[in-house]
C-alpha cells in the first residue's frame, strides 16, 4: 500500500561528522538525505571502477651483486671503502 514510500532508518553519527554533511547539504542546496545517500552510494561503489590505472614502472638490471649479502665479513670490507674481489 505504501510501497512509494522509504524505510525510515536510526543513524548514530559522530557529530562532527553530522556537522560536515549537513554543511555540505546547506552550500549545496540540498537536503541532508540526499547529501547522506550520495555519500553513502559513492562508499559503496565498485571500487574498481573507481581506481585509477596501474603505472608501469621502469625496471633496470644493474648486473650481479658485488658481495654476497650473506657475506658480512664482506660487506663490513666495502662499507670500509675497499673492496674485495670474490
């Protein structure tokens, strides 16, 4: 019978955040409903759609280690500033 009509439903706001939505709603010229349901829809949408495109980033292949890294003994010697052959 009033099937037109939506479902009231109870919200337990920070009020800071209750604050921000219904500013929003007054600049906007909107009512804190709509504001609140747009919000909400926008949480909820796919995020995939949403994303932005992954980057390739260059790679670079700078060749064999100097050292084992395993190697303390090793890596002690280059932090020193010598370097020792393997």
């Amino acid at each position: 019978m009033l099937g037109h009509m939506k479902r009231r439903t109870t919200l337990i706001l920070d009020s800071t955040l209750r604050a921000a939505l219904r500013a929003r709603a007054g600049r906007e010229g909107r009512t804190f409903t709509e504001v609140l349901e747009q919000a909400l829809r926008l949480g909820l949408a796919d995020r995939r759609a949403t994303r932005r495109p992954r980057l390739k980033l260059p790679s670079y292949d700078l060749g064999p280690f100097l050292v084992d890294p395993a190697d303390a003994p090793a890596l002690a010697v280059l932090r020193a500033g010598e370097r020792r052959e393997p």
